[in-house]
C-alpha cells in the first residue's frame, strides 16, 4: 500500500502544469480519503467540473475539502494515477483498500495534532441494541488505525475480532496482538452454532506465522462448540505451515467425528508441513476404509496425496470406488 501511494501521487511527466511536493499531494489525498469516509461519498469532482445539480451532486467537492489549494493544484492531484476517471467530470480512488490505508493515516494524523482518544473512539465505535459494535462503514479505517493505536486495537479485539483479519493488515501487528486475536476470535465465537463468519484464506494467511504455535495449542485446547473456531486454527496451521501444531491437523484428519471442511484442512496443513508420514497414513486408510471417508474428503485430499504418497495405480482406484461430489468436474 505504501508503495502503491508513492507511485500514484508521482507527477505524470506528460502534465507540468502544476507542480506540488509529495507531501503536499499526499496531504491532500489523505484529507479527501477521510472525507470520502465521512460523507459516505464515493466520487470526486473535478475542479473544471461546474458544480449543479442531478448526478453531479453526489459527487465531493474536492475545493471545499482543501482550502488554499488552487484549480490547478486540485485537478494536477486529480490527475495523478491514484485516481481513476469514474463518470464524466468524476473520478475515485484507484483502489479503495488505498483510499482507507489514506483515510486512516489522515485519522492518525489528527490524533497526533490533538485530536483526542475519545474523539477518535466515537468516531470508530458505538452501541447497538445493546451490543458494543465497530461502525460498519468504518471498520477497514478501524483495522488500519489499529496498527498504530494500541487503544483502539484494543476495542477492535473486544468488540469485533475478525475485523482485524478481514481489513487492514494483519501480518503487521505485533505477535502480541495477533496471539489475542485468536484468543478474542475464541471467546466471541467459541460456543453456539454456526455463523457462516465467511474468513477467506488471501485474509488469514497475512496473519499465519510459526509463532503463533502457542496460542494455536492453547485455543485448541479451549472449551469450544463452534466448528468454525477449529476451522480458523486448521487454516493458520496450513496456511502458516505451522510444524508445531501438525499433530493437531494430523489427529482432525483421521476423525470420523470431525466435519468435511475440517478433515479437508487438517490434510491440507499436514501437506503444508511436510509431514510425509501422516499422509501416507491418511491415504492407505482412504484405500483400505473408504467408507470412514466422505467422497467430498477424498476428492479434495487427492490434489495432497498425489504424487508425494499416492501412486497412479492407487489414484485410478480412489477415482473408481469415489463417485464424484455434485457441483464439481
């Protein structure tokens, strides 16, 4: 993201038509960013672009966001490849995770010029029904504001725990942060049914690392209902290829007891550990116990199991006694 920023506020050689600083530019994009967040708007008009009525109203006026800034310097800021054109006279943001990276920097900002923890608080959080929420709109400022407000990565944990793998970028919080994630997650979801939380992999695997083994065992360990809780830890231990926790995915493999979605992650994390010899006990009691082994399991353990410990002979017999799972080719 920060690379990203550096790039798109660079002038484009073609346009010398105003000349800003990188700081300035980069001021200016953050304070639009903030804006954009606050009015719930999703376009910038373009200074040359007369302000009226209809579609154009919709749009922010980027004038009115930066005082002291003239015409020229708006639309050379406007110009630069941060932006892409969006309708006539309009444009957005490249991407919108930079434009919440910007907003939360901008966030930051204010909070260093005086701007108070409380105020920022109100501006993040809020009760709903009766339960202690993160603003919808706001939890991606939320997650990112994280990263360098240890009060609201507090709240963020408390409240909602999945924001901070969802949004933002959880590969940078500190190992501290990280372990009370899991333990969070743990404690908001741990009991009762499931909830479809919907955590996709490109998302937990910037919050896997080895040293997180720890935390893994200790929640595993944990008094817990939902399945989904197991789901997370199987996903951090493949997706983390975490080697001190492989007797946990290689234990969930062979249980008949455990989910589909389970078994097909723990043989997924044995894979991603390398450990050869609890595949190839997984693959001889799929040949000689099949029926302990749901056709969806097999199917999808197929892609683990060949070539490093199935043989061609050994997959034509899986694909003929597996009849093939609906939706699939």
């Amino acid at each position: 993201h920060e690379t990203a920023v550096r790039r798109g506020l660079q002038e484009r050689p073609d346009r010398q038509d105003a000349h800003l600083s990188p700081d300035r530019a980069r001021d200016g994009a953050r304070r639009l960013a903030l804006t954009l967040a606050l009015t719930g708007k999703r376009t910038i008009r373009a200074p040359e672009r007369a302000f009226g009525q209809g579609a154009d109203a919709s749009a922010l006026d980027a004038s009115a966001v930066l005082p002291g800034w003239t015409d020229a310097d708006v639309g050379s800021l406007l110009r630069r490849s941060l932006f892409d054109p969006a309708t006539y006279g309009r444009v957005r943001f490249h991407h919108r995770t930079i434009q919440e990276f910007l907003a939360a920097e901008r966030l930051r900002e204010l909070r260093a010029k005086g701007m108070t923890q409380r105020q920022v608080q109100r501006f993040l959080f809020a009760e709903r029904y009766g339960e202690r929420v993160v603003i919808p709109s706001r939890r991606p400022l939320a997650a990112w504001l994280a990263l360098w407000n240890d009060t609201v990565a507090k709240e963020v944990l408390a409240r909602e725990p999945e924001v901070l793998i969802l949004h933002g970028d959880p590969q940078s919080l500190s190992l501290t942060a990280r372990a009370e994630l899991v333990r969070r997650y743990l404690a908001a979801y741990g009991d009762g049914d499931w909830r479809n939380l919907q955590l996709p992999v490109t998302e937990v695997r910037r919050l896997a690392k080895p040293d997180l083994a720890p935390v893994i065992r200790e929640c595993w360990n944990a008094p817990h209902s939902n399945g989904e809780v197991d789901e997370l830890l199987l996903k951090l231990i493949w997706l983390g290829a975490i080697d001190a926790c492989a007797d946990i995915a290689a234990g969930v493999a062979m249980d008949q007891l455990r989910s589909k979605v389970a078994r097909i992650l723990a043989i997924r994390a044995i894979a991603a550990c390398g450990k050869t010899s609890d595949l190839r006990r997984v693959s001889s009691d799929m040949l000689t116990n099949g029926e302990s082994w749901p056709d969806s399991v097999i199917y999808h353990a197929i892609d683990d199991l060949f070539p490093s410990v199935l043989t061609v002979d050994e997959v034509g017999q899986l694909i003929r006694d597996t009849p093939e799972p609906n939706k699939t080719i």
